[in-house]
C-alpha cells in the first residue's frame, strides 16, 4: 500500500501538477524497483484522454533501458537499485521514492547512505517536490532504523528533516480473520492480544494474528 500511494502521487505531480519533471525509483535489487515502476506502467496506460486531452504512452528516453519518458509531457522517470547505484547518481529530479530501504546492506564498497546521499543531492527542493524512504520495518541499528529514529524523536539537535508516518498491520484490512463465537473468544485473549486491543487492534485482527503466529512461532521473528 504504502509503494503503490507513493507512486500514485508522484505519477499525479508529473501529469496533473508539474509536467515535465522527473523522479527515480530505487529498491534493494532493480527487480524490486522494476515492480514498483510497474504500477506508474499500468496507470500511465490506463489514464483517461480527458486528463490532458490526448493518451499518455511511455517508452525509453534515448535507448535508455532504466530511464523511461511519459509523453507527450516530457516527465521521466529512472529505475535504479541500491546493487546498480550508478543508473541513478547522474539524475537531475524533482521526487525520489526509495523503496524497502530497511532491506539494503552496507558492504565495504558502498553503504546505502551513500547511495541515498547521492541521489537527495540532485533532488530539487521546495513545493511540489517529495523524497520518501519507504520500508518494512527490518532490522536493528541499520541506515533505515537510524533514519527512523531520527525523524521520531524530540530531542531537537538529533532529529532529521523526515516527517515519519507508521502503519500497523492492523491498520491493514486484509489481515484479519472471522470470530465465530466472541463470547468464547474475549475471555481467551492474552495480555499481549489486550495490549495489541488498546493499540487499536480489532478482535478480527488478533484472530488473524493467533493463526499467523502458529505459522511464525518465534515471537521476535512475527514482531
């Protein structure tokens, strides 16, 4: 949900807001990032004539393989990966939409702060621009925890310019399963399932999560 907003409204300023600006994907591996770019494929498709009063098509920009044009606008957008970070350092863009960052590995050679650096560099800043780092939440004491650390907390010399927005997969309809017997249910419910209640699970949701932690049994690795 969260990649496919972030690409809807990117796909939205580059059409509706200001024609004619680019943006880069970029994921752990191009596969990832070349999924997410997917969705800007079907849409771009499927955008109805009256938008801009003729059809929108996309293709390579000058037999680029990673750089693909929206026309008749002129936006353009790049698809990178954090193994393949040279396809996306020399890009001039207004959006960056970094995707399952909490997944990108720091080896001797390179460390995705560099890679992020290098391409928040060239990003263009003020209205109508975005940068997102967008992730499942992996890991602990890598560039994404760190990140998110810094746009969470209130100490004010350590806090970033990032505006942090969590979503809990109970926010998440799909993730839930039908209670046939609640009577039977409510007085079964560990304290942990109470706490998940007063966090604003339902009890659709922590049905969901009994089964899934038969599936998962280790309590950190569900977490």
């Amino acid at each position: 949900g969260g990649s496919t907003l972030t690409q809807l409204y990117m796909q939205w300023l580059q059409i509706c807001v200001t024609p004619g600006v680019n943006s880069v994907i970029c994921g752990d591996i191009e596969n990832q990032s070349r999924i997410v770019s997917g969705m800007l494929t079907r849409t771009i498709k499927n955008t109805p004539r009256w938008v801009i009063g003729c059809p929108l098509t996309e293709g390579p920009y000058k037999g680029s393989t990673s750089t693909r044009e929206i026309k008749p606008i002129g936006s353009r957008y790049t698809v990178g990966s954090a193994q393949k970070p040279d396809k996306v350092r020399s890009e001039n863009v207004a959006m960056a939409h970094l995707t399952e960052v909490g997944l990108w590995k720091a080896t001797k050679s390179k460390k995705p702060e560099d890679l992020v650096q290098s391409i928040f560099g060239t990003c263009l800043s003020g209205p109508n621009t975005m940068k997102v780092l967008e992730s499942t939440a992996k890991g602990v004491g890598n560039y994404f925890h760190r990140t998110w650390l810094g746009a969470t907390t209130t100490k004010e010399e350590e806090r970033n310019n990032f505006h942090p927005v969590f979503i809990a997969w109970f926010d998440i309809p799909l993730y839930s399963k039908p209670i046939e017997d609640y009577e039977a249910f409510i007085p079964t419910m560990t304290e942990d399932e109470h706490r998940l209640f007063e966090l604003g699970a339902t009890l659709e949701a922590i049905n969901w999560y009994r089964d899934k932690k038969k599936e998962i049994p280790d309590e950190w690795r569900l977490a």
